[in-house]
C-alpha cells in the first residue's frame, strides 16, 4: 500500500476544525506546529493529527527553521502549508530550503505586507485607493492630502486590529496615534525578519459593500471557487459580522470581481496555495481590492462557505496543492450546491468573559454545523479598534440567501456575550 501522505501545518489553532477534516476526509496525515497560544491536548486531539512538532517561530526562526530541517533529515514529509497569516512568511522560506511546494519568500514578503501589496496593484494598473505610507508616528501629516474619509491601519496588520476610519483631518493625528500603540503593543511586524518592519498606513475609504473571494492557485493558474457577502461595514472601526456564499450578485460584477482577484495573484506573484482576498464594490458595482492573505481565511470556515456552495472541498484541495499535487476540482466545472452563511458574535464592550448567552439552543439548531469558541469564560476580549479574538463564531446552511438573512437576524436578537462586573 502507498504511503500516507504527510504534510506539516503550521500554526493552524486547533478549535478551528476545518482543514482538520479536510485532511482526514483527503486521506493526509498532519504533523502540527501548535500556534503559541494553543493548548498541547486541543493540539494532539485534533483529526489527522500523528505529531506534535512544536517551534518558536516568533522568537526564534532560526532555530524554528532548523529545527524543521532535522525533522525533515529524519523522516521527510511532503509538505508544508501556513495556518496562520504570521506564519506565511516563515512557511514559505522553509518550502523553498526543504524543495516542497510553496510561495516564493518574494510574494509571502508581498501579501503579509499591505504597502507592498498596494504598490504592486498601482504598478500592475488595477484598482486601488489613494494611499500614503507612513514610517514613524510623526508622519501623520503626510496623510493630510488624501480625500477624506480615510483609513488608518497597521502595514502587517490582521483581524481589523487597528484599523479606524477618520472622517475628520483634525482626528487623524490621534488615530494615527492610536493605531501605532496597538502595533506596539501586539507586536505587528513582518516576523522572520532581523528588524521586524512595522509601519501604518492611511487610505481613502472605500464606499460599498465589502465581499470575499477564496481561491486555489496551482502552478501559477488561479481559479476563484467563491465569492461571499460581507456587507455594509461602516466603521469607524471594522469587527466583521458575517459572511454569506455564494454572494447574490449580477454576473458581470462576480466576473469584475475575479478579473480583479486574478490579476492581483499575478500582481503579487503568487503561483501555489490558496487565498483569501477581500474586496469594496465601489457603489455596488466596481471591485477595488483591500488585501489578500496567502492562506485559508478565517481560521478556515472561509473552506466551509465554499464546499457548500459550491462543491469544492477547499481546504482538501489546498493541502494537496502544498503536496505538490493537482487539485481534483481542477478539471472540474462548478456547481451550486447551498447557501451557507458565518455569523461572528459581536465582542461589543468588551470585558471578562463571562459566557455567551443563546449558544446552547444555537448548537441544537439541525441548520447549525458549527459553534466554534475560542475565549474561555474568565479570560479578557478586548474592544475593536484592539482584538483579541471572536467570542463565538457560528456557521450555518441555509435553503436561500433570503433564508441565510433571516437566520442572521436571529442569532443576532439571540447570542450575546455576557461579561463580569468592572470591579
Ligand atoms: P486586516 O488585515 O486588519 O483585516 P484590512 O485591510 O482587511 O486589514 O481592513 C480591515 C477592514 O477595514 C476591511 O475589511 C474593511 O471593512 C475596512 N477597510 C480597510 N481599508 C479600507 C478602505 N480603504 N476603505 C474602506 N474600508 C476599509
Ligand atoms: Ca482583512
């Protein structure tokens, strides 16, 4: 019998079950770099998982990526992919030391940075918002010649950690402040660096509606499995709510939109893996990027939204393209299959957690296929324009998109987080 094929993931927090399945369901034994702050026996008991091989990515790459070496000296394995968006860069530079399939080190370089990825749209002539980049806090001035409202965020940022939109040029001093606090205190940076590169930058603010786009890139050829509805979010700071696939809009705007997603892979240089991009329709009709990350977005249910819309096992097919192998949706034509909608529980105030209120009838609910928490109560989540993490995260599917709306509407009236007294 051939061999099992093993792969190592990198920083991939275990509650998130998604790729977990896939590599069950794929037939593909994991060896896990449990994210720092995973728990060893979350990590250990998670599907298709025959080996823990913890390292010290952020403090210590060097010896993390030695440390791989060796592994891969004793028993070579036959890929690696990235769970986590710090991670991508230290992936793709053990990809290519080891020869396993991965980004190049220049395009993880590209998308784990948001200035770079902006010139590269600017150079490749797609659209993009008016930007400044600003190098140390006093630089704010700079900023002062975009069209307002703008948006203030940190360069190798995530989660919406730090990013404020200012409507005001006399509040823009302060959100710049702001902003650079945060990347200090949560150490944004580009990891795997001698000098990690932090920086903010300021851009014109995007009016429309925002959408998602998860896509497979094999040998330099990107296709878009799916497109999903994120809505109006308005700011001034942005705590994603939901997401709902596939997204109910016009063909020449879902075909705008991939044309758009396209040429930003190629903008970037991205050939290998798989990507989860995040566009504004401008006036509901003109696709602008905001980023891209070079891995499965959100932990992984971005896989969810896209197998059952679509058909596509999305997490299954990136794992085999980090093996080096074709993915079977390759040949494939799409199909639609459901309606499958995320909804992240507001943090709100933010506090000690004390619990979430409505889970349980939540997780009973047959239209439920996942309840995924990774607070505990007792422990702080911290308000937007900081983070900490999603209280509770609920995935659904759905008849209609208009059923999807619905179910939204009610998990909204009934979940919310109940925190401790401020003593
Ligand atoms: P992060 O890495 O923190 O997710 P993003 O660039 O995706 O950074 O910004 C987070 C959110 O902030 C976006 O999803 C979007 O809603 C909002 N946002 C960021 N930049 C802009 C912009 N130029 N115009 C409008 N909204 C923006
Ligand atoms: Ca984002």
């Amino acid at each position: 019998m051939p061999q099992r094929p093993k792969l190592v993931l990198v920083g991939q927090l275990s509650v998130f079950p998604w790729v977990f399945e896939a590599a069950k369901r794929a037939g593909i034994d994991l060896i896990l770099v449990p994210r720092g702050d995973d728990s060893a026996e979350s990590a250990g008991r998670a599907d298709a998982v025959v080996e823990l091989l913890p390292l010290d990515i952020d403090e210590d790459p060097e010896g993390a990526l030695s440390a791989l070496a060796d592994r891969y000296r004793r028993e070579p394995f036959d890929g690696i992919m990235a769970g986590n968006e710090r991670v991508v860069p230290f992936v793709a530079r053990a990809a290519h030391e080891l020869g396993l399939t991965g980004l190049t080190e220049e395009a993880a370089a590209v998308v784990r940075d948001k200035r770079s990825m902006r010139h590269r749209l600017l150079e490749a002539g797609l659209g993009l918002p008016g930007f400044v980049a600003i190098e140390d806090p006093d630089g704010w001035t700079d900023a002062l010649a975009l069209r307002f409202p703008v948006v203030v965020k940190p360069a190798n940022g995530h989660s919406s950690l730090g990013v404020i939109r200012v409507d005001d040029k006399d509040c823009l001093e302060q959100a710049v402040a702001r902003t650079w606090k945060l990347i200090e205190t949560h150490h944004l940076g580009v990891a795997d660096g001698p000098t990690p590169e932090t920086g903010v930058l300021v851009e014109e603010y995007l009016d429309g509606p925002e959408v998602a786009a998860e896509s497979l890139v094999h040998h330099g050829q990107v296709r878009v499995c799916g497109i999903s509805w994120k809505g109006e979010l308005a700011g001034p700071y942005f705590e994603e709510t939901m997401f709902r696939a596939p997204a109910q809009l016009p063909t020449e705007i879902l075909t705008a939109i991939e044309a758009e997603v396209i040429g930003a892979h190629h903008a970037f240089g991205i050939t290998e893996g798989t990507t989860h991009t995040e566009l504004r329709l401008v006036g509901g009709v003109r696709p602008v990027l905001l980023e891209m990350a070079a891995r499965l977005g959100g932990g992984g249910f971005t896989h969810h939204l896209v197998h059952f819309s679509t058909g596509i096992d999305l997490a299954a097919e990136a794992l085999r393209i980090h093996l080096g192998r074709e993915p079977l949706c390759w040949r494939e034509e799409p199909a639609l299959v459901g309606h499958v909608a995320v909804y992240e529980v507001p943090v709100g105030s933010g506090g000690r957690m004390k619990q979430v209120h409505g889970l349980d009838s939540v997780r009973n609910d047959p239209q439920v296929d996942y309840v995924v928490q990774t607070v505990s109560p007792g422990e702080l989540l911290l308000p937007y324009p900081d983070f900490s993490g999603y209280p509770a995260i609920v995935v659904s599917r759905h008849e209609s998109d208009a059923a999807a709306v619905a179910y939204r509407a009610h998990l909204a009236r009934t979940l919310h987080v109940e925190y401790e007294e401020q003593g």
